[in-house]
C-alpha cells in the first residue's frame, strides 16, 4: 500500500491489486458514466442502472468486512476506486459509494447480530442504505437535533424529520439519529437503524440541485416509527461519537470525490487549451492561461496526497491525528476542486458557461464538496481545535 513508511522512507508506490482496482474503476467510469452524465444531470435521473452494474463488478460495498460478505476493503483502497468513479460523474459517483457513509455505523459500531443481518443484504443486490443525520434546523450544529427516540417496551418510537439525505428515496434502510435524552446535548444522541419501508416514514420530497443532480438527495419524515431496541446501534447516548467516528473513516472518500471532479476539470481545460486558437496560437501558449493550468496541476496533486495521507492513517489507527488530516484533506481538496473548476470555465471562456461544453456543469458539482459532509468552515474548525486544544 502506499503509505508513509516510518521506518524505511516514504514510498508512493501502488501494490498490482491496488493498479487493478483503479484502472477497473477507470474503465467504468469511462464506459459506464460518462455516456449518461449529461442525461442523468439534466432530467436529475436516479442512476439506477448504473448502479446495478456497478455492484455486479464489486465497486459497491468495499469497505463491508470478508466475513459477512464484502471485499474488506482499506479506507485507503476505496479512496482510488473513488475518485475515478467521481472523475466519471459526482453525482453518480455518489450514489455508487454513499453505501459506504450508510453502512458505515454498522460496520464500526454494530453488534455481531446487526452486521449479520443488514451487511450481507447489501451484497446480494444492489440495494442502498442511507445516513440520517441532517435535519432542517441542524446542519453542522449536529448537537441540535430535533428528532427524538422514546423507549417504549422493547421498542423505540422515533419522531423527526431529515434532509439532505443521500439516496434516502430509494434506500432500504437508514441509520436514523436521534435524541434519547433531550437535556444530554450531544451525549443524549443514539442511532437505529429504520427500514424505509417502516409504518410512518415519508419521503417528504426529492430535493432539486444546483450540481450532483444524478444523485438522490431526499427530506423524509418520521411520524410515530417503531423499531425495536435490536436495531439501536450501541448504547444510549452513543449516536454523536458513532456519527463523528463514521465521518472521519469516510472524509478522505469525501475529499477524494473532489479531487476526481478537479481532475476532470484539469483535463478538459487542457485539451481545450491545446486546439482552441486565439491570436494565431493555441491559447496554451498565452501566460494568462496556462499559468492557470499550472496551478490546477499543482493543486490536485497536493490534495491527492493530503487524501492519501489521510486515508492511510485512518487504516493505521491513528485516531484524532488522522482526523485531523481529515479534516486537513476535505478543507483543502473541496476548495481546490472548486477552485480548479471555475478556473477551467474561465478557460473556455463563454463556451465554458454554456451547457454544451462539461465544465459549467464540473463547476456546479464542485460546490458541494465545500458543504456536504462537514462545511470548509467546520473542516477549518475542527483544525484550530486540534491545534488549540491541549492533548491529554
């Protein structure tokens, strides 16, 4: 694996297996994602078939552990897949690896029994699985929630609303934060996971996108759900430390996504920049541009190796540092993907605003990566916590 070697040197280099998972990755992503990108992004189509056919090649799921199924995959592992998967399309990118952030409670956190019976589910079909955590009024202030869960029995019975939910309108099931003790802040939090189907879930509404439009981002509610204690993940109380560690083992996928959009927008500003001819040259020979292409090259690869970092201490165990480069690698691959893609729409110029060219649509995926999953803002504020905060 390519890791920070502490003993012997760094080393950058890829194992064969990893080669083969990336250049797979690629091939789908080119065959398979790029042929309906703009069809999916226009009508907001759910990716369903892609889907599919990306779970039939084992590009699903990787991070579900060989016992029950999976292919065990290292958060490092997955981040390659990953972010060819999102040069394809985020949107549909998303949508193929958001079962990773679903199932990701389960497989840190679950019982034996929780594992065995929702984890190998996963693997017989291309079913989804969703994460519950936003909700109208609470966002990055997670601690806020509304949603409640009332023991009553051997039940729970949940009442709450959330949104900006990936795939929850097609999901199975989700992992549904909620309030257990309304006056314990964060440490009143606990997590179940809720079958979508369940009596008194409703999608309220699939909401419409500025960017990332082919994947499902939905508000759904819940209205006296009853589950039973089977399906609380953890103890009471549990729910903020099970939904922080999950974000942190999914961010450098989160971050990776972004350097993958960066990456497509590069590529395109450089084939542009080669045939498109002003002033009797191709316009690459002209300072203005391709000193923005320069820094467009400089920029992913330092926030490619800030995800690789970043994955491989996750994989390491080395807990609140490697959430800080986390943090480090989302904050900086977010803002550089945003960055690097309204740059290449200033290198085509006005094609680059019309919908017929790919960047104006790069441009507005990019932006979600500067919000979902942890804000910039938030990303900058769990860094000067690391940094200010003694060290016990």
């Amino acid at each position: 694996m390519a890791a920070i070697d502490q003993g012997t040197g760094v080393s950058f280099g890829l194992t064969d297996e990893q080669r083969g998972l990336r250049a797979l990755a690629r091939a789908f992503a080119e065959n398979e994602i790029r042929p309906h990108e703009r069809d999916h992004d226009t009508h907001m189509r759910h990716p369903a078939e892609v889907i599919a056919k990306a779970h039939e090649i084992g590009l699903m799921n990787l991070h579900v552990p060989e016992e029950y199924g999976g292919p065990g995959l290292s958060a490092f592992d997955g981040m390659l897949i990953g972010e060819e998967l999102y040069w394809g399309c985020s949107g549909m990118g998303t949508s193929i690896t958001a079962n990773g952030l679903g199932a990701g409670p389960v497989i840190l956190y679950g019982s034996d029994e929780q594992k065995a019976a929702w984890l190998p589910p996963l693997l017989e079909a291309p079913i989804l699985c969703s994460f519950g955590l936003s909700e109208p009024g609470a966002g990055s202030d997670v601690a806020s929630m509304k949603t409640t869960a009332v023991a009553d029995g051997g039940d729970y019975v949940i009442n709450g609303s959330k949104t900006f939910i990936t795939n929850a309108g097609y999901a199975s099931w989700t992992v549904v934060f909620a309030k257990t003790d309304a006056r314990a802040g964060a440490k009143g939090m606990s997590a179940f996971i809720v079958p979508m189907d369940a009596r008194g879930v409703t999608i309220e509404q699939h909401l419409e996108k500025m960017g990332q439009r082919a994947t499902d981002t939905s508000a759904f509610a819940l209205e006296d759900v009853r589950v039973p204690a089977a399906n609380r993940i953890g103890e009471e109380g549990d729910g903020f430390k099970i939904a922080m560690a999950t974000l942190d083992f999914t961010r450098p996928g989160t971050a990776i996504g972004a350097v993958g959009v960066a990456q497509a927008a590069y590529e395109h500003s450089v084939a542009y920049a080669k045939e498109r001819v002003t002033f009797e040259v191709p316009i690459a020979m002209h300072q203005g541009v391709n000193f923005m292409i320069a820094d467009m090259a400089t920029e992913i690869e330092a926030a490619r190796l800030l995800c690789w970092q970043a994955a491989w201490m996750l994989d390491q165990g080395y807990g609140r540092k490697a959430t800080l480069y986390s943090s480090f690698a989302k904050r900086f691959a977010a803002d550089t993907a945003m960055k690097v893609a309204t740059d290449a729409v200033q290198v085509f110029g006005g094609y680059g605003y019309i919908k017929e060219y790919p960047v104006e649509k790069l441009m507005r995926d990019a932006k979600l990566f500067q919000i979902y999953e942890g804000t910039s803002q938030i990303q900058r504020l769990v860094i000067a916590r690391e940094i200010f905060t003694p060290k016990s």
